[in-house]
C-alpha cells in the first residue's frame, strides 16, 4: 500500500499497514485461550490460519438473510418495550439483549425468545440465564486466577456455575448438532443455516482444515463473546448520535423510505440499499470504537514508519508488545477532519479495508457483515416507527451534551461503548 497516496485515511492506512503485517502475533496471555480452549480468536500462525479457513466461509449470503429474518422477527417483540413519548432509560440493556438473542438464533440455531424465561428448567432457559451471566463476567473470568473460583463467596459461585452451566451446554448443543446435521447431510450444504452447524460440517472434513469437537465449541464461545457486546455498544451509539443529530437521522430516515418497499417483508437487498444508515453506524462506531485498543506481540525486529510530524523509520525490537490505540486513530483529525462531529457522509464510498473500527487484514473482523447485516437492519425498524431525540438537560447545548455522552463513554463487559443515556422516542405518523 502506498504512503503516497492522499486520502483522508492516509494514517490509518499506514496504521493498517502496521495491523496487516504478519510478523505481529496476538499475546497468548490476553486471549480466551485458559477460558475455552483454542480458538480463532486466540491462535497464531498455522493453527489460526485453519480456523479462519472453517470459520470465515461460515459467514454465507444465507446466513446475511436469515440475519435480517430474525431481526424483523425479534424487533417484533422487542417492540412492546416501546411507548410513544416515552424516555427510555435502559436502551443500552435492551439492545444488548437484542444482540445476545440474535446470536443464539442466526449462531447457534437456538430458539432463544425476547423475553428471558423466568424459571423454568428448560434446557434453552437454563443456558440463556446462565449465558446472561456469563456474558457480563468474561473479564472476570480472563483475568482472576483458578483458585478465586472456589472461595467460599456466593456471588463468585454463582460465576463459576454459571459458566460451567454454559460451557457443558454448548458441548451438548454441539453433539446434537452434530447428529442432527449426520441425519440431515443428504439435504446439502446449502441447507445449513446457522453457524453452529456450519462449523460442524468442517469436522466431519478430511482435510488439514478441520475442527476437533472441542475446537468447535471453542469457536462458537469466540464468536459469541466477539459479536454481542460489539454489536449492542455500535447500535447504542448510533441511535444516541442520531438523536443528537436531527438531520442526519433525517436523511437516514428518508433512504429508509425510498430503498424499503415493504419493512415487515425487508429484505438483505433493501438492507445492502442502505448506504447511509451504514454510514451513520460506521460514523459512531468511529467516535466510539467498541474495540479501543489491539495488543501484539513483536516476535522478530520489524520497521514501522512515523508519517508526522517527521517521517521517519522506526524499530520495534523483537520481545515488545505494542497496543495499536483505535481511539487515537479513529479521531486523528487528519484523518477525520473535525473528529468530535458527528458526520456519517464521510463514509461514504469508503472501502471495506478502510472501515478500521473492525481491525485490519489478516485479523479484521469476521463478523463484519453479520454485525453491519443487524445493526442497519435494527435500524431500519427502529426509524420507521420511532423518531429518536437524546434529551438534552435544562439549557444544555448539542455540543455539551455530546462532551457530556463521550465522557461517560467506558469499558463495558468486554466492549467500549456508552452508558445509558436517556432518548425519548416518539411514534411517527
Ligand atoms: C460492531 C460489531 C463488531 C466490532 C466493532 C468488531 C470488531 C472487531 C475487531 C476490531 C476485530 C480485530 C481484533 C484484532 O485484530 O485483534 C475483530 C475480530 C473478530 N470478530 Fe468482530 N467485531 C464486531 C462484530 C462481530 C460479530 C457479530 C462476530 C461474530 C458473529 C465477530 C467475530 C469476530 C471474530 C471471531 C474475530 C477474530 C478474527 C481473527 O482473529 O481472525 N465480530 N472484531
């Protein structure tokens, strides 16, 4: 890639450029290799390299469609949560759940409902309270040793069998799975539209790019913890921006009018007619990346170059760890001119390499699509019914109120994304 060129992703390029190189591996003691095994997300080398070859043809136009399938369907009784001059307080909680189910239906095939199921013992309501929890304590469980598990401490129990709880269902999900896709093998490749079984078709391969059963459930744990809270913390920022910003969900509102014939009966060709609802998810992801920082291993001396304020060559010793900081490059204002507005059109015609909240080649995002695929089609729903205005204190301006969001901007769970803030929504005519 050329540092000639002129773009206003110029440095980011560069940054990529630095991402992309094979030379930089992912530090083994900041994966999730100790809490379920090897996986796509934890390998280097030749082992990553067989579980991206499985993982990635995983992600079919089938699997798009039944993406945007589930959205409608779960939009639907998302939508009782809603009122019209309502202030929503816990938006980010209710997307959240939305991702989550998702998820499980369009990964796992699992019939997960909107509403979690109280207290029965059925399997699928057992592992979605379990999988509640799980999901909230990843951090916990990568970074406090073995041994605090079996301290005598109710609330650190019910961590550890919650977990268990999910890890042992995952593997009966995936045997059953698996004999389910033995019975159905005769109906096709084409007929499997779910991850899950996806995956499970690589084990049954005779070639060097297999998975062993336990690999399988390692890659589902992955994608389930990579692209729920990511999702959730992309689709709550959107809406807040857009909120904050009444004419740019103007002009999203209006490309949903004319690109959507029918919403109950959208389709993945509305959704890719979508461009600058995209736009404005690929905007407020920038302003609040869900991944904040990318740490790698320097395993051999390598080159970078520093482009300002003088370019220069420099060396990264064999041994360092470096942390590529998305925040600083997502609002580098030579890059993103004016960084702290917010402004979808600049995403425009911007190819997919370049959209770097989702990493960079050879390790960007797998889900990519999966996650664009939702969150524009959540969108899509959302905006036709409801027109959404983040409320703004007693003589508070756009640009305070905006200071005052990005502050409260954290670490949640395993993804960076905003707190709660209140919208108020409004039924559309
Ligand atoms: C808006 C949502 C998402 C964002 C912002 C996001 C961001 C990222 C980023 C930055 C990386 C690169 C990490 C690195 O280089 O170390 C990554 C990798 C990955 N993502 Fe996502 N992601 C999202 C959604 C998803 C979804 C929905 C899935 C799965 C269904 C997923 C699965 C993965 C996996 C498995 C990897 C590891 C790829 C590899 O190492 O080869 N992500 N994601």
């Amino acid at each position: 890639m050329s540092m000639e060129r002129q773009s206003p992703f110029q440095r980011s390029l560069y940054i990529n450029n630095m991402l992309a190189s094979h030379c930089l591996v992912n530090p083994v003691d900041f994966t999730t290799e100790s809490v379920w095994g090897t996986s796509i997300v934890s390998a280097n080398g030749e082992d990553w390299k067989r579980h991206r070859r499985v993982v990635a043809p995983a992600f079919t136009t089938k699997m798009f469609s039944r993406v945007v399938e589930e959205s409608t369907s779960l939009y639907s009784s998302m939508k009782d949560e809603f009122g019209s001059d309502q202030v929503v307080t816990n938006l980010r909680s209710l997307l959240h759940r939305f991702t989550l189910v998702m998820i499980c239906r369009c990964g796992f095939g699992m019939p997960v409902s909107w509403k979690q199921g109280g207290t029965s013992q059925d399997e699928i309501d057992i592992f979605d309270r379990a999988l509640s929890v799980a999901s909230s304590t990843l951090v916990h469980r990568l970074i406090f040793p073995k041994w605090v598990w079996s301290l005598p401490i109710k609330s650190l129990r019910h961590i550890d069998q919650s977990w268990k709880t999910v890890l042992t269902l995952f593997d009966s999900i995936a045997a059953s799975k698996q004999a389910q896709y033995s019975s159905e093998k005769e109906l096709g490749e084409e007929h499997a539209k779910d991850l899950l079984t996806k995956l499970i078709s690589a084990t049954e391969e005779d070639s060097k790019y297999t998975l062993t059963p336990s690999e399988v459930t390692g890659n589902m744990l992955s994608l389930l913890f990579a692209g729920n809270e990511t999702t959730a913390s992309a689709l709550m920022s959107t809406l807040v921006f857009l909120g904050l910003y009444p004419e740019e969900q103007e002009k999203a509102y209006q490309e949903i009018l004319r690109e959507v014939k029918s919403i109950a009966d959208m389709d993945l060709r509305d959704v890719a007619n979508l461009k600058y609802v995209l736009a404005c998810m690929h905007e407020a992801q920038r302003l609040v990346p869900a991944t904040i920082n990318l740490p790698r291993d320097v395993p051999e001396d390598m080159i970078t170059r520093s482009d300002r304020p003088v370019q220069k060559d420099i060396l990264i010793k064999a041994g360092s760890r470096i942390i590529i900081d998305t925040m600083a490059v997502c609002h580098n204002p030579h890059d993103f001119p004016n960084p702290q507005t917010f402004n979808p059109s600049r995403w425009h015609d911007v190819p997919d390499h370049d959209i770097i909240m989702f990493g960079s080649a050879p390790r960007m995002c797998v889900g990519r699509r999966f996650a664009q695929t939702e969150v524009v089609c959540f969108l899509a729903h959302f905006l036709w019914d409801w027109e959404v205005e983040t409320v703004l204190l007693d003589g508070e301006t756009r640009e305070e109120c905006f200071e005052q969001i990005m502050a409260g901007a954290s670490l949640y769970g395993t993804a960076f994304g905003l707190g709660e803030v209140p919208v108020r929504i409004r039924a559309r005519s």
